[in-house]
C-alpha cells in the first residue's frame, strides 16, 4: 500500500544560479520519497561565489511565512536548517523548532558559517555562539564540518592540521573523538563532522549515541560549492526514513564523490557546483534499515 510521505521542513536561502542551498536540496530530498518543504531567508540571483549577485533578504517576511503555518496547524517530520546571515534569522529558526517539534521529530542543524580555517565573511564567534545556544541544543543531528567543530568548540584548526600530517590516524582520532564529546555535550545525540581531508582521502566522523565511527572516502576532486547542501539532504532525508547515520553518511559520501567525478569529467566550472541532475536515480530507494 502506498504511504504518505514525511514532511521536512528547510530552512536556507535560494540562489537561481549555482547550484547550491536550496537549488539542490529540494529535489534531492524529493528524489529520496520526501516532500520538501521550503523556508526560505533570501533569493539570490546566484550564489555569492560569482562576482556579483542580487540579493533579496527574506527576514522580515520569515516570521508571517511561518505564523501561516501555524494558523494551518501544519506537521512535520523533520526539520533541518542550513546557512543563515543573521542572529534575526537563527532567532527565527529557533522559534520554528520550538513551534513544530514534536515527539520524535528529527532536527537536523547544519551550522553553516566557516569553512577552511575561518569564519565566512560578516560572521562572528559570538554569531558561531548564538547557532550552538539557539539551535543546536535543540537538534537531533548535527553536521558541521571540520572548521565549524573547530569553532564550536573552541579547538585551534591548527591543532588539528598538525594531526593530519602526522603518520598515524592515533593522535587525530582520539582529538576528533573529544570534540565530538564536546559538541554532544550541548544536547545533539548525534554528530557527523565532515570533510577532513587526508592523504587523497576524505574522512568523516560519525557519532550515533556513545558509538564513533570513522568513514574513509576517496577525494574525486576539487571542493566545490553546494555539496555541503546535498550531503545534508540526503543525509537527512535517508534518517528521515528509517536509515541508520552511518549507511546514511554512507550513502551521502558516495553520491557526492560520484557528483564531483561527473562534474570534473564534464569540465563543469568550479563556481557552478556539482552535476546531480543525470544521478539522481542513484539516490532513490526502497528498502532503509534502522
């Protein structure tokens, strides 16, 4: 018999152009049997890794868009929100979450503010303290990347690209496994940190409870733009059914590694992000286990 499909609600911004936020969360999460439900805090022309862009600054309209939903009495499975400009903005997703969480509602918060070693421009470490005060006390799933865990927790970027050049994985994963405790200590069962790169390899963390986990994946390419967005989709929406967050990892590593290899043989322009229109077949399927 067919079933309903589970609601997750998306909070991010909209670029026409670039293949990134939700441009390619949306039919990633439909393509995985989700309904995607779009809040979005601006549309852009295009993301802002092009020389310009036009940008209409959705906060003002963010709070009636959601009070809506509320007159509705609408419901939703999941929740999961990904990069913001604003402590107006996270204000607003907080309240959100607080409004719509249910028992057994999956919030997933991907801390989007920094990557590389640094803050993204305009963003602050008493920003980086608001998104861990706000929003992820109250997620289910967190999914920063290396630089963001960094921040979060207050571990020099340094310290821990010392570890990666060392010979052995010891030092690292033992550093790795105590910010994880850190970041699980401000109220999320679950972590995945990603994109820790080493040796041709990508590593991520994953923390399910009191179980760590390591998952290695081959680099396919250059980063680029937009990954960090459909990594959280499919992630999301494979937990959302039923999938446990190691396969889901799983599953998200490959079909990025798999996006990237396709877009470096098409000789797709780094700023334009990832082909995943001709793979999202890929994606789909039936039988998840918890």
């Amino acid at each position: 018999m067919m079933t309903k499909p589970k609601k997750l609600a998306v909070i991010n911004d909209l670029s026409g152009y670039g293949r990134c936020a939700l441009s390619v969360s949306l039919p990633v999460i439909s393509a995985l049997g989700v309904q995607a439900c779009p809040i979005p805090t601006a549309i852009l022309s295009n993301h802002t890794g092009f020389p310009g862009e036009y940008k209409y600054d959705f906060t003002d309209h963010m709070k009636p868009y959601i009070e809506a939903w509320e007159q509705l009495k609408l419901n939703f499975d999941g929740i999961m929100t990904g990069y913001m400009n604003y402590d107006e903005q996270v204000k607003t997703a907080a309240h959100f979450i607080e409004k719509f969480k249910k028992s057994g509602t999956l919030v997933f918060v991907d801390p989007a503010m920094a990557d590389h070693g640094r803050l993204y421009r305009g963003f602050t470490l008493e920003y980086a303290g608001y998104i861990k005060e706000r929003l992820i006390s109250q997620a289910t799933i967190i999914k920063p990347n290396l630089t963001e865990a960094c921040i979060l927790t207050g571990v020099e970027y340094e310290t821990i690209t010392d570890l990666m050049r060392e010979h052995t994985m010891r030092r690292l994963k033992a550093k790795l496994i105590d910010m994880v405790n850190i970041l699980k200590s401000y109220g999320p069962k679950k972590v995945v940190i990603t994109g820790i790169e080493r040796n041709g390899r990508i590593i991520n963390v994953i923390a399910d409870g009191d179980n760590i986990s390591f998952l290695n994946t081959k680099k396919a390419g250059e980063n680029r733009p937009g990954t960090g967005d459909i990594f959280s989709a499919v992630l999301a929406s494979s937990v959302l059914q039923g999938m446990s967050l190691e396969r889901s990892v799983k599953k998200a590593s490959e079909f990025i590694s798999s996006c990237i290899a396709i877009s470096e043989e098409a000789k797709v322009p780094v700023n334009e992000g990832v082909i995943f229109e001709k793979i999202l077949d890929k994606l789909a399927c039936t039988s998840y286990s918890k």
